[in-house]
C-alpha cells in the first residue's frame, strides 16, 4: 500500500488525502494474547484490504503477511498484540493522538512520513508497477498520459507516483480509498490503468488470471521500504520492534513466513 504523507496529509490524499470513495470495512475480530498483570497489549493499526498482506478472512480475522510477521516478532520480543482495521485514510491520525501504538500497513518510508512518526527498520522491499488490461498498449508511465483515467489508492506511494507522471492536479488520477475498489475500477473499464506496490498486484493478478491483465515494470519507479511506524519519539517501542525483527530475521523465522507468501 506503499500503504505517504499523503494518507494522513492525504490520508489516504495521499496514503493522507481524500477524494476516493469511502466504503465501509468490516469489523474483524482482534487476536490479542489477554493483558497479564506486567503486560502492555500493543494495538497494531492495520488496512485490512491489502491483500496478501492483510486482509480480513471469511470468519472475520485480519490475515496476512503483514499480521504473521508482527505476530512472530511479537512471540520473539514477547510483548502482547492486538491487530485493529482502519481505513486506509486516516490512518496516520490515529497513531498521532494515541489510538494505536503501531502501523503495519505497507507503510513505505519516505523522508515526508519521518517527519511526522518514527519507523522500525525496514522489513519488506517493494517498487509500483503498472496493471492495465492485457491489449492496453502501455510500455512505460508517460504512455499513463494517453489514459482518461489512472486508479489509485489515496494517499500512498502510487497517489505520489502518479502526480509525478500525471501532474499534482491532474484530473487525470482517480483515487479511491482501498485497493479492491482500485483493481474494480480497472476491471469495469471506469479506469484503463491502476498503479499499485508491485507484491499486492503480483497477488491480485494470480487469483484473477481470468481477467486478462498485465504488469507493467520499469526501473524509472524506485525501490521503496514498508516500516514499522510508531509515534514520534516513542524510541521505546521503535527499539522493541527493531530487536524482535533483527531476531527472528536471524532466527529463520522472517524467512519462513515470506516464503509461505512469496516464494515462487
């Protein structure tokens, strides 16, 4: 989702903004170890609808990579959990007033975003890629100028990415506040081209092959890092998170979980 500023600045008008649709989401069932009498529970904010990072399954759990990574640094670091869906768009807010501890949300980071929160070290690598109907003759992003349309999820690194193609007031851009409603746009015909985090559309892609879409890479987008964000100057639980990841990164157990996602 490379779930920037924009969603809280955009929040999602940029993962900080807003002029996408709003959709209700579900309300799943947290999976938080009962408080002991010493043991803080760390409400980890999540946008379930990021698929095959997080996503809320048919009983009503948030599942995903996202929630299997936190889950086993949470078992390596021991501290407790508990997962919380939030829209996408303002998202950002509700670690700033204290509703939630940590994001773990595809969060890129950007230089922008560590102005306003701290984050973990990075824990996933991910580049926007185009996805257009398989006929669609796109080669590269200034062929996104010929387009009416071009589908992202507000406020995050695709929004950023696509006013640096299209331009900041583009009307060009058709934002929307998660990426089921992005991918539906593309597949309606309302939009001829979505831009998204290249592990989520590879996803979407391989449940949906028959759609008839294609990824479109380019080395013009850069490589961008998910973090951990925690509020500004909570070094505590930036620390924290930093320990258990470097531990279960050594463990096997990161490269456990990425597998059981992404191995190919």
């Amino acid at each position: 989702m490379t779930k920037l500023l924009s969603s809280v600045l955009v929040s999602a008008a940029l993962l900080l903004g807003a002029c996408g649709q709003n959709s209700a989401q579900p309300e799943p069932k947290t999976d938080a170890d009962a408080t002991n009498a010493d043991g803080r529970v760390y409400r980890v904010a999540m946008n379930a609808a990021f698929a095959p990072f997080e996503s809320v399954d048919s009983e009503g759990n948030i599942v995903g990579f996202d929630v299997d990574i936190v889950k086993a640094m949470a078992e390596a670091g021991n501290f407790k959990v508990t997962f919380v869906n939030t829209p996408w768009e303002g998202i950002f807010e509700t670690l700033r007033r204290g509703d939630n501890d940590i994001l773990a949300a595809t969060v890129t980071i950007t230089d922008e975003r560590k102005q306003i929160m701290d984050f973990s070290d990075p824990y996933f690598e991910i580049n926007q890629v185009i996805l257009v109907p398989k006929g669609q003759n796109i080669q590269s992003p200034e062929d996104l100028k010929k387009l009416a349309k071009v589908a992202v999820t507000i406020g995050t690194s695709a929004d950023t990415v696509a006013q640096k193609i299209l331009g900041a007031t583009s009307d060009k851009i058709a934002r929307f506040e998660s990426l089921p409603l992005v991918l539906k746009e593309v597949e309606t015909g309302g939009a001829q081209a979505a831009i998204s985090d290249n592990a989520v559309v590879e996803n979407y892609v391989k449940n949906n092959g028959d759609k008839g879409f294609t990824i479109i890479e380019t080395d013009l987008f850069e490589k961008e890092h998910y973090g951990m964000a925690v509020r500004k100057g909570d070094t505590e639980t930036r620390d924290m998170l930093n320990a258990a990841l470097k531990k279960i990164q050594e463990n096997g157990e990161y490269d456990r979980v990425y597998n059981s996602y992404f191995a190919k």
